[in-house]
C-alpha cells in the first residue's frame, strides 16, 4: 500500500509539473502531450517517467541537449512524500485526499510564485471550490471552522498589505499571497491558519535575513511570499495541534 501511494504521489508530481509549466504561460494542462519546452519535441513515454526518466537523460533533453530544470524530479519527489505523509497521519479515507488537493494546491501555488512571481486565481479557485465541497459535507474540517479560517487567513494579509502600503509606501504582499491564505484557510480552519501566518513570518524572515547575509538578495528587494505560506502551512498540517497544545502548556497553564 505505501508503495502504490508512493508510485501515486509521483505521477500526480509529475501532472503538477505541468500544471506549474503551464497554467501561467495560460496554456491547457491536458493538451497537447508534454513536450520539450526549448525544441518543442513530443516526449515518448519513457522519457516521462517520473524522476528516472531525469536520471537515465542526466538532466537533459534527448533531442535539443538543453539542461532539464532541476524542479521537476524535485516536485514529483516532494509531492510522493507529502502525499504518503497525509495519508500515515490521515489514513486512507476521504480526509487524506482532503489533504492532498491541499498539497497538490500548495506546491503548485509555491513554484509558479518562485518562477514568475505570480499565485494564478484558477489555481486557487479550483482549490477552494474543492475545499467548499468537502467542508459541507464534513470531510477534513467542519464548514463554519473553514469560512473562520478564509477569513481569518485572508483578512490579516490584507491588513498588512494595506498597512504596509500606507506606512512604506509600497505593496508588501501580493494580491495571489492573500487569496493563497484564504484557501489554506478553507482546509485548516482558523487555530491551523493563525498558526500558519506566524510559521510563513519566522520562515520568510529567517530565509530573507540569509538571502540578505549571503548577498543574493538586497534589502528592500521583493521575494516570493507564498513558499513561505506553503511551508507554514504544511508544518501545521502534520504538525500544528502538538505545536498549539505545547504552546498553550507551556506558557498559559
């Protein structure tokens, strides 16, 4: 069973690597079959065997000889893992495939930011929808507890987009970082989103200060926000009830 999860999980990371390529060049996820994306050549079937297929090439294309963005064996072998996580701490039922379009939604949503600095709608759009049609009938979180966390997760980034607007005179998160709460929200419920805001500030402020350290960065200089998210809210997915109930022990009782 883990293995035919774990073989499951790599064939979705390999869709998601389409839809990452894709989806903001506004192109159809389904149609026409993958392609080298410098030669345009039409790949045959085993040279789109997740991540063995990058090994035998060595990173390159058969026909053109270009270097294969290390991205895609890295988003086929994340996504297996997250997957079997979800469904270890999940078990088998609905609740795990719950989870699931979660990942599914967060990985994509944080490689297009890192490419193109973008968080498509339709990407959140088809996520949220999802998440909607669960909630109502109970599956992952109760639908009161996900509207609390849409809103809870997109108001307080608005705030400080709005905020830092009118103090820096700058935009300070984007407009696909706002809505990417929202969602996450949608799955998490509201303690899972608040505990998400306050993992995406440390992770985005920590990488930030080394981006800074190691001179790749420049203060001021813009980064992509939803990775952050991403991580933020994969480490409360797994992670969060035993973080919370530390916290509450440690410091309120």
């Amino acid at each position: 069973m883990d293995l035919m999860i774990f073989l499951s999980g790599l064939l979705i990371g390999s869709f998601l690597n389409v839809c990452i390529y894709r989806i903001p060049r506004k192109e159809s996820v389904i149609r026409p079959g993958s392609r080298c994306p410098v030669c345009r050549t039409r790949l045959s079937p085993q040279e789109l065997v997740p991540v063995l297929s990058y090994i035998f090439l060595r990173g390159r294309c058969r026909y053109c000889n270009q270097p294969i963005p290390w991205r895609y064996p890295a988003v086929e072998l994340l996504t297996a893992l997250l997957i079997c996580m979800a469904y270890k701490h999940y078990g088998t039922g609905f609740a795990a495939i719950y989870y699931t379009l979660l990942i599914c939604i967060l990985i994509a949503a944080a490689a297009i930011d890192i490419e193109h600095m973008i968080i498509p709608d339709g990407l959140l759009l088809t996520g949220c929808s999802a998440a909607l049609l669960f909630n109502i009938f109970g599956v992952g979180i109760s639908f009161a507890d996900g509207m609390l966390g849409f809103i809870l997760g997109g108001g307080m980034l608005a705030l400080i987009a709005v905020a830092s607007f009118f103090i820096f005179d700058k935009e300070g998160l984007g407009g696909g970082d706002i809505k990417l709460a929202a969602t996450i929200g949608l799955y998490l419920g509201w303690r899972l989103t608040a505990l998400t805001l306050v993992l995406s500030v440390y992770a985005g402020g920590l990488t930030g200060l080394l981006l800074m350290i190691l001179k790749i960065k420049k203060r001021g200089e813009y980064i992509a926000y939803g990775p952050f998210l991403a991580v933020g809210s994969l480490i409360a997915m797994f992670y969060g009830e035993a973080i919370i109930n530390w916290y509450l022990s440690s410091f309120w009782y």
